[in-house]
C-alpha cells in the first residue's frame, strides 16, 4: 500500500472507529434518559410530603443589632426537588441521544460538551441546595450565596474546555483552579454546620461524605482529561466517565434523601 492510501486507509477507520463510539454514547445517553426518568417517577409516587422551609433573618436594626428570629419564607418539597434534578438529567441525555444529536456529536470531536455543562448548572446547584439544607443551612441569603458559587464552578468547568480545544499548542488550567475555588465554598459552609451541629442523623452524614467524595470525582475527572493522563488522553473516555458519575451521584442522592426522610 503506498503511502497516501495508508494514510486515507487510518483516517477511514479513525472515521468509523468514532462513529462507532459514537453509537455507543447515544445508547448509553437513551439508557441513562430511562434511568433518571424512572427514578424521578418512581420518588413522585413513593415520597411522602415532607418539606423544608427556606427562612429569612432580614435585618430589625442598625449593624450590631440583635439577630431577629427567622421567618418561614416558603416551603419546599423534597420528593419534586429530587425529582427536578433527575428529570433534568434526563432531559438532558434525551436531547443529546435524539434531536440534538448531531450538534452534540460535532461538539464532542471539538472538545467540548456544552449540554453537560447547562445541565449541571441546573441539576447539580438543586442537588447542593438539597444537600446545604439538609445540613441546616436554609436560610435564603446563605442558600442564593452557595447556588451562585455553585454555578460559577461549573461554568469554569465549560470555560477549560473553551480554551483548551483539541488543536491546542498548550493547556491552561486556570478556569479549573479558579473553579475549584468557587467550587469549595458550599462544601466549607455546609461542612461547618455538619461538624458543628450538637447532633447529626446519620443518613445526612452519610449524604455529606457521599457527595463530596462524588462532587469532586467530576473535578478529577477533568483534570485527568487536561493532564492526559492514561485512558483520559482521549476525551470521549472522560465524557463517559461524566456520564458514569452523573447517573451515580444522582442515584445515590435520591434514594439516600428518600431513605432518610421520604419514605412513608
């Protein structure tokens, strides 16, 4: 074989070797679309009424005044919360797995997964919200602070792979460190309530450890990917890492709230 029909030869079957993954990442997202609806179907139908009250602590007097008791603001309710955050996920690899396919494809071969990043956003600022309140942080300022700061990490998480793409001479992490950062707020603020408080049930704590340890994998995940590390070189390993973790630290945490405090 010459040299120039070798080379034609390697591209055709790169070619078809990411067609062929991805076939397999749109059964996997239609799997995961089952899996996260189910789920959220099945926390409707099975989860009591229970609810958390936001509350609000507005100032009654100049700075150094005694701090007012807090007010209930509004109730939520838990089940649809959970709900929310598994539908999302599910919303999101439905899209990615049907109508939205082909955008999704052309962003992969970029480097880039912009459905994941606005899906998180959503469904993962309503999962440390869940957590924070769980741990007693319901207060609406302190609630508004953790989901903003939130939301700041996983937008850096899309801004390192916006100025990373596949053709790079170089890599920055900086959008990463500075997400880590933003990301570490919440877990400090719900950590000090949980370390704090006279008593803690053990579902909460197990909540706490649970998605810390789930929360930060998606991190690693990233980094790997950036410092090309073994199987992370190739970036549509780390998108199904992403999808792995994602279907994994939802499940856990909807079935940890409905063991602890939904079941009838």
């Amino acid at each position: 074989m010459t040299r120039p029909a070798a080379i034609a030869s390697s591209a055709r079957h790169s070619v078809d070797g990411h067609d062929q993954r991805f076939r397999r990442l749109r059964r996997w997202n239609l799997a995961l679309t089952v899996l996260h609806l189910g789920q959220a179907i099945a926390i409707l139908v099975l989860a009591g009424a229970f609810a958390i009250t936001v509350t609000s602590t507005f100032p009654a007097g100049p700075p150094g005044s005694e701090a007012p008791t807090p007010e209930a603001l509004f109730d939520v309710r838990v089940g649809a919360a959970v709900a929310v955050f598994l539908i999302l996920a599910a919303l999101d690899h439905a899209l990615t797995g049907t109508v939205m396919r082909h955008t999704y494809e052309i962003d992969l071969r970029r480097g880039i997964d912009r459905f994941r990043w606005i899906e998180y956003a959503m469904s993962a600022t309503v999962m440390v919200l869940l957590i924070a309140a769980y741990s007693g942080i319901t207060d609406i300022t302190g609630l508004v602070t953790i989901a903003g700061a939130n939301v700041a990490m996983i937008l850096f998480g899309w801004l390192q792979e916006r100025m990373n793409p596949p053709d790079r001479t170089r890599t920055t992490m900086m959008p990463f460190l500075f997400g880590t950062v933003a990301g570490i707020a919440p877990w400090i603020a719900i950590a000090i309530n949980v370390i704090g408080a006279d008593e803690v049930p053990g579902f909460v704590v197990g909540i706490f450890v649970a998605q810390i340890v789930f929360f930060f994998s998606f991190g690693l995940n990233q980094w790997l990917q950036y410092r090309g590390v073994g199987p992370w070189r190739d970036y549509l390993f780390g998108e199904q890492a992403y999808l792995v973790l994602s279907l994994v630290a939802k499940s856990v945490l909807a079935w940890q709230i409905y063991g602890g405090s939904l079941a009838e």
